[in-house]
C-alpha cells in the first residue's frame, strides 16, 4: 500500500513536470522567431513594423515616385513650332540669294498679308502675287543671313508693334550689308501666312 501511495503522489508531480517542458519549448519557438526577426530586419534594413505589418518604406517610396510622376505630368507642354523643316529652310535661303522666287509658291498659304516697313499689312495677296512679291529684295546685297538666331529676332520683336512679326513661328532674314530685312511668319499648316519687308532698319532703333 505504501508503494502505491507513492506512485500517485508522483504522478502529478510528472504531469507537472511535462507541461513546464511544453511551456519553454513554446517560449524557445517563439525566441527563435523574434532572434530570426531581428536578424531579417538587420540584414534587409527593415525594421519589425516592416516584418509584421507591410513594409512602410516601400509605400514611401511608392508614393514619392508617383508624386514625382505627377509633377511631370504636370509641367507645361512645350508650344507646337510651326517653322518648317531644316530642307525647306535652305531652299528658301537659296530662293533668298538667287531670287529664284518660283519654288516659294508652294509655301504660300492661299492669302498672304504683306508688311512693307510697317506692322500693319499693306495688302493681302493670293499664292502667285504674294510669291511675286519677293521682287522688293531683287537689289539686296547677297549672301543672305538666314535664319536670324533668336536673339537677334528679339531685336525687331522688342520694337513696339511688331512682335506678332518675328515670334517663335517666323524666320527672318537679313541681307549681307543689312540694307533689307525679310520675315516670312507661319501658320499651323506651317504655311507662310504674313510677309514683313524692310529696306529701312533705322525704323527698329
């Protein structure tokens, strides 16, 4: 009898035993995981709101990128140019030095206003009178400059009036003693719609 009163008072005692082994293999699990944690974050850069909740630096950047994204989207498009290619340009360069005048009638547009020295149009003409206008710079010196460069062109826009005549959609040419001034302006069809004419630069001082 005193033997087996022994047996059951260690029985629980083995009971107890068992389940504090359960209890620290759990706790040594879960160390693991944590050790395991902080080594990932170390290693990835990441830290533990990262591991267990997402990864807040990637959603940063994500949003930084489509901040910048919508910074270009926003920034202004760059106005259409109407001026014609580099080819057209040095055919009417040629037309310029030669006279030649009979190759601009397919820049024309179907009316042309007409400047002489003036930022008002003297006359609007039709393809072939307007192209027969050219005749105005038959006693200019050669070779001609042509295309002015920007710079020079904001010269003759500066002069009150005259603005719409040598913007970013005209060409302009001077003659080689600078007795004549030449600006053939274009419109979307990139068409020569308005012709300025000038034997006077001193109207520009």
């Amino acid at each position: 009898m005193k033997e087996e009163k022994k047996v059951q008072e260690n029985t629980p005692v083995k009971a107890t035993e068992g389940g504090s082994s359960v209890v620290l293999q759990v706790a040594i699990v879960l160390l693991l995981v944590v050790i395991a944690g902080l080594v990932y974050s170390i290693v990835s850069g990441k830290d533990l709101e990262s591991i267990f909740k997402g990864n807040p630096k990637e959603k940063v950047e994500i949003v930084e990128k489509e901040n910048e994204e919508s910074k270009e989207d926003s920034k202004p498009t760059p106005a259409k140019s109407n001026l014609p290619d580099k080819d057209t340009i040095e055919n009417i360069k040629a037309v310029l030095n030669t006279m030649n005048t009979q190759p601009m009638e397919s820049y024309m547009a179907p009316k042309v206003n007409i400047h002489y020295n003036s930022p008002t149009p003297d006359t609007s003409q039709e393809v072939t009178p307007a192209t027969l206008s050219m005749d105005y710079l038959s006693d200019a010196k050669t070779p001609w400059t042509f295309p002015l460069s920007d710079s020079e062109k904001a010269k003759y826009a500066s002069k009150a009036g005259f603005e719409n005549l040598f913007d970013s959609n005209c060409l302009v040419g001077r003659s080689a003693n600078s007795g004549h001034l030449v600006s053939f302006c274009y419109n979307e069809d990139i068409k020569i719609h308005t012709i300025f004419y000038s034997r006077d630069l001193s109207i520009f001082n």
